[in-house]
C-alpha cells in the first residue's frame, strides 16, 4: 500500500452515529504496525457508521475511509453541540487537542518508545493492545482493543519455496550490541533501517527458516503466519515468550529454550489458520470500546450544558436564498450554498427562483447582489410584503457598477429598484469594509462577513518539484488595465527564461497577441464551483499574479482569488493595494509590489522562479494561514451568527481561538549554519518578537527550549511527518515558514 498526500473531506455534515472521535496518528506508513492499527481502527469506526477522523497529519492512505481532522474540524463540532473523543497511542503526552474526553490507546509499553509519561486525566480511558504491554497493570482489570493488521492474503505460507534462510531483525534495539556471531552463517540483516515493501517483505519471510527478533514487532506475527519460525533474544529486555495470547507456544520460542527451534518450527504451521481467526476478537471488544467511549462524551456533554443552564434544542430555521444565478455558481456558492451546507444540521435551505418554493413560510429571505436588476417591482415588493426579515447580500455596489464591469448600463437604468432594496431590507451583509462605508447611507444597519475559501474544494499540497514554473493569471488580474501592469514584465521574463515558464490564464481569455503563444496555456470556463476547483487543483501552479490597477474596486473578488490561490498551495504576487494588502504580509505570506513598477515585477517573478524554496515558504505560511483563519470551515459560526439574530434568535458567540504568533524555520538537511542563518535573519526582521520553531534533522543535543526558541527534533524519515504536524499545530498561528538558509 503506498501513502499519498491528498485533501481528503473532512466531511462534518455527514453525522455518524454518536460523539465523534479524533485518532492522533503519525503520518502513515505500511512499515510501523503501531500506524497501521491507528489508521485502520479510524477507518473501521467509519465503516461501522461512526464518525472518525484522522488528526496530527494528513498523511493517509488513500483506500481507507480516514478523512483529516483540520483545525477547523473542532469548530465545526462544537457549533453542532457534540463531544469529540480523542484518542492517544501511548507515545503521547497530555492532551494537545484539549478534548474533553480521551482514550488511552496502549499499543507499546508506556515510555518505552517515547521516554515520556502519559500526563493522562484523572478521567482518561485505558485500552490495551494486547497483554504484552500491560507494565503494572493487571489483566483482570483493564479493557483490550486487539486490531489484528497481519494480511493474511499476502503474509502466508508458500510450500513451493525451500526455507534456507536466516534473518535478524533489528529496529530499536542498537545495531551495534547485535553479536552475529551468534546466529548461523549468512545470517541477513533486516533492518527498519533500510524498508522493504510488505510484498517484498512475504517473499523474504516464505524462504526463512528462522527469524532473530530482541524485541516484539509485527515482523514477528507476519514472520510466523508465513511459516517462519521466530526466536526471541534475551538482550532486548525480553523474558519470557511474548504473543502468548494470539499463538500460544507456537511458533517461537526464546533462545534459552532448549530444542526451542526445533519445537518452534514444529508448531509455526498452526500460526496461520490461528492469524486468520483473529479478528473475531477486535469485533468482540469493539462495543465495549464505544459503549464506554460514547457515555463518557455524553456525561461531559451534559455536564456542559448544565453548567450552560437549561437550553432546549430549537428546530431548524429555514431561508429562502432569491438569487439570479444558480446556486452552482461562483458566487451564490461561496457566499450562500457553501456555508449554508455546512449548517444544514441547523438551516434549510431553499431556491424560489430554481425550485419556485413558497416564501411565505421561511424565517429570513435572501436578496443575493444582481437580483434587484433583473427582478420587477412587483416580484421585489412581494418578498417585503411577506413581514419576514430580509437580507440583502452583496459583494459590489450593484447600483452603481464600473464603466468596465458586463452590468454596468443595466446598473445604471436599474439603481432606483437596488437602492430600495437596500433601504428596505432588515439588514445588509456585504464583503468588505470598504464596501460597507460605501452602503452605509442607504441602511446603518450593514454586516461584513469576509469570503471565505471551501478548504474540501482547493485544498493541495505545496508543490514540491522541480520543472517549468507555472505561473497563473485569473480573474481581476486578467482585466485589460490590471493586465497591463504586468504585461511587460512578463514579456521579459519570458525572454530571460525561455522554456522554463508557462503562462495559465484559469477561466479567462487573455490579450488576443497572446493567444498563439507556445508558452501560454487557457482554460476553459467552468459551469459551477466545483468543476472550477477541481479544474484549478489539477493546474498544479506556482505563481499566482493579483495586478490591481489604483481604481481597482475592493469588491471581496481579489480576497476569493486569493484564498483559492493560497489553499490549493500557490505563492502570490500582487499589487500594493488595499485589497491585496488587508491579506499578505510582504515576505512572510506573499510578496507586495508596486503597481506600476515593471521593474520590481520582474524582479519578484524571477526570484520566486529562482529560488523555489523561497517560493515554497511563502506559499505554505499561505496555505496555513487561510487553513486557520480564512477557511469556510473555521469561520462558519459567524454565518450561523449572524442570520439567526436577523431571524430574532440569540445564538450565542462561538469563543475565539488564541493563538501564538511564530515563525517555522525548516530544516531538513540538518545544516546547523544554515539554522544560525534564519535565526540571525529574523533578529532582524519585522517578526522578531515572535517565537521561533525550527523543525531539524540535526543529531545530538539541541539547545534547550525557551520563551523564544524551541527545537523539534527528527529523523530524515520522521520529517515529512513531524512537519504536518506541526504546520497543523493548533497552539501556533504560523506569520513565517522559510526552509533554513533561505534569505
């Protein structure tokens, strides 16, 4: 099985059965059995109609059903009044996802692996692995969850192989204590070290005579099922035979054991048939894992709301959204459907003009932007006269479009129908500051809820290799004087890079001279949404480019392209203008350019094309930065907020995350000076007050954490992993990520 990095959907609306629960996982990987169990037990939860998520990575394997856990998920939860489980492998300390009710998920004896305690709660459930891991326990009195992971389609005896080899495996315990003049002659080496593929693995494994373990590891269970006798060594902290439990004596032995070998290839056939009945054991003590799991969600649940007072549950408000577009599209998407289908546990929804639904029964009716320009009076006047509260929502002045805007003369002969739609209205809910001043004289009473981006819709990773640069041109910056900012830089970076760049032009025609280029690529026009988030995921960009002439309007389409560009992974250039200015700080999530500067255009574009770990650090700071503050999903209260008040209701607040502002300092070749080099750089900077994590391959002792500096410390194969995990970190809100060395 290979591991991918994909957007998986977190899926919050699809409501399991129960609280949901929160596996805290490593990345995954097929070769460490105690990942394996963790990624499979969310994936059997899922499938047994719970809800389960993945948290800490977003490294999954592709066929299981293990959605990711984004720091928005908590949010999500909490506004549908439920209680996450969490649920910790032993080789986590405390509680870092602050959840009120956690599982102890003991699949190794505790500290061994990490060297830490548990720091559990006084209320903390306990589920043991298996007997092995027990320490001071005592059988009797503690609960097991036993999720057999051995593929017994793959890990089984081969009778066509001769058995003539030997092996030692060796994972934690030093390589150089291992004597090998211990084991017979030719004895292999097999070593977490150097991985092989799990088929690669069986075929070893069928050929073995015997397998040399010093500790308990799943290569023992799969040596075994493949007729692979194991013998134990004293010197790993081993004293007795381990496994009892599944095999009994059979199988293995420990070196001690006189004619233990002999003994234990004498019984290793009954290993596999015994393998294959072993998962009737998880199925039996799973109910009890989500008996007590879910009632102790349930008594935190009620003693939240008790402490809260006495709430009855109110029924679900219904809103009837008058658009003229379709709810597919861009905008009625992303302002309405999008957030309204992550409160569909709270709001119905409803389309008169799609579906010619009845409005008179609805609690808030709708007025979406152009709908007053292409509605009559009549048609306007008999949604006020329903006595329901009525919003208008708007991301432009629709009374008064630019001369360069499609609408303009339709705004012109139309201002007189919007402008009473606005007086009108109970309230305005509009994209921008900027706008709002300019609606305020038509109705005091004018909300701004920013855009946000649908993070299950353009999430991607970053984009790692190498290859031609990608550079994007969408939306406003396609406008003939936005364009024209940029246009002769352009034409020199193509000449400086020849065949190293391709111009995109996502969803938008560029100049006609353009059009025959070799180097520029057009894409087609999506019909909704989503076909146009899929299409722009697939386009794989590196640059995006946000031009914005001094007439530009802030309008929120800049804010939308933005965010798309930064959570599907892309680094941006854009003009020094208001608009583009409210989101990116220069250096640290994207780059500031003078408008009308062609020189300082071309120097940015060849920089980011230069250097791409520059380019990398400025698209991630992005990404995390829309991914906590800026996604659908982490702001959806806000909407559940404000429409309830417009319909008379008290929905409360939902409490704002408090987050330490820092800067990540990346370091995967373990380059100490090149660490020193970021440090003494940010010293300097504007974020220099700001705590400082550098995640290093650096062996040996590291400096010891303070207020200001802490260092995470990684294996080579460990980083990719430790790096999700600390991008995702829900304690830091991450202002700069930059690879070391990088200036």
């Amino acid at each position: 099985m290979n591991s991918i990095n994909i957007p998986v959907s977190t899926q919050v609306s699809r409501r399991g059965k129960g609280h949901p629960y929160y596996i805290y996982a490593p990345p995954y990987r097929e070769t460490s059995a105690g990942i394996v169990v963790l990624h499979t037990l969310c994936h059997l939860l899922n499938r047994e109609g719970y809800e389960a998520y993945i948290a800490g990575t977003d490294v999954v394997n592709p066929k299981f059903d293990t959605p990711v856990a984004r720091p928005d998920v908590l949010v999500a939860h909490k506004l549908q009044g439920r209680t996450p489980i969490a649920v910790y492998p032993e080789v986590v300390s405390g509680n870092p996802l602050n959840a009120e009710v956690c599982v102890r998920y003991i699949l190794n004896r505790i500290g061994r692996i990490s060297g830490k305690p548990l720091n559990e709660g006084k209320d903390d459930l306990f589920f043991y692995y298996s007997e092995n891991f027990l320490g001071d326990a005592k059988k009797a009195e503690v609960d097991f969850l036993f999720l057999p992971i051995l593929d017994t389609e793959l890990f089984k005896p081969d009778p066509s192989r001769k058995k003539d080899r030997s092996f030692v495996f060796q994972y934690r315990f030093p390589l150089d204590k291992i004597d090998f003049s211990l084991f017979p002659a030719g004895t292999e080496l097999m070593s977490m070290a150097n991985p092989v593929s799990l088929p690669e693995l069986a075929t070893k494994l069928q050929a073995g005579r015997v397998l040399y373990s010093y500790e308990v590891t799943a290569v023992c269970a799969q040596a075994m099922a493949c007729g692979c006798p194991v013998i134990y060594m004293h010197d790993g902290g081993l004293k007795d035979l381990p496994e009892q439990f599944m095999f009994g004596i059979n199988g293995a032995a420990m070196v001690s054991e006189k004619n233990g070998l002999a003994r234990a290839a004498a019984t290793v056939g009954s290993v596999y048939p015994a393998s294959v009945a072993l998962s009737n054991i998880f199925w039996a003590q799973l109910p009890v894992f989500l008996e007590k799991s879910q009632n102790a969600a349930r008594k935190a649940q009620s003693a939240a709301r008790g402490s809260q007072g006495s709430q009855p549950i109110e029924p679900k408000r219904r809103i009837a959204a008058v658009s003229a577009e379709p709810d597919t599209h861009r905008w009625p998407a992303v302002r309405i459907a999008k957030p309204f289908g992550q409160l569909e546990n709270y709001w119905d929804i409803c389309w008169p003009v799609q579906d010619s639904t009845n409005v008179s029964n609805m609690d808030v009716l709708l007025i979406q932007s152009s709908l007053p320009m292409f509605a009559s009076q009549e048609q306007l006047d008999s949604l006020f006269a329903t006595g329901k509260p009525v919003v208008y929502e708007t991301s432009e002045p629709c009374h008064d479009l630019p001369v360069d805007h499609p609408l303009h003369f339709l705004s012109k002969g139309t201002a007189a129908k919007v402008e009473s739609v606005m007086r009108r209205a109970t309230a305005l809910l509009v994209t921008t500051p900027a706008l709002a001043e300019r609606l305020r004289p038509w109705n005091a009473n004018i909300h701004v809820v920013p855009t946000h981006v649908d993070l299950d819709l353009f999430y991607s990773p970053v984009r790692e290799q190498g290859g031609t640069v990608r550079i994007g041109v969408m939306g406003s910056a396609a406008k003939p004087r936005n364009f024209a900012l940029v246009e002769p830089a352009l034409n020199a970076i193509r000449a400086r890079f020849a065949d190293n760049v391709q111009f995109v032009f996502v969803g938008t025609l560029p100049p006609a001279d353009w059009m025959t280029r070799a180097d520029v690529t057009v894409t087609g026009i999506a019909q909704s949404y989503e076909e146009h988030a899929a299409a722009f995921r697939q386009l794989e960009l590196d640059i995006g480019l946000m031009p914005l002439a001094g007439s530009e309007a802030d309008d929120g389409a800049t804010r939308l392209e933005w965010l798309e560009y930064s959570a599907a992974g892309v680094a941006t250039i854009g003009s020094d203008h208001a608009a583009y200015n409210e989101l990116v700080t220069h250096g640290g999530n994207g780059l500031r350019i003078p408008s009308n500067s062609t020189d300082a255009w071309i120097d940015a574009i060849a920089r980011l094309i230069e250097d791409p770990a520059y380019r990398r650090g400025l698209a991630r700071t992005a990404q995390l930065a829309v991914v906590k503050h800026a996604s659908l999903q982490s702001q959806i209260a806000r909407y559940h907020e404000f429409f309830v008040r417009c319909a008379g209701g008290n929905p409360g607040s939902m409490p704002e995350v408090a987050r330490i502002p820092a800067v990540l300092i990346l370091d995967a070749e373990g380059d100490s000076q090149r660490v020193q080099q970021s440090l003494t750089r940010h010293a300097q900077g504007p974020c220099s007050d700001h705590m400082v994590v550098v995640l290093t391959t650096q062996e040996g002792a590291l400096p010891e954490w303070s207020d200001d500096l802490r260092y995470v410390q990684a294996t080579a194969s460990e980083y990719p992993g430790a790096l999700e995990q600390l991008c995702a970190h829900t304690d830091f809100d991450w202002k700069v990520i930059t690879e070391a060395g990088v200036a």
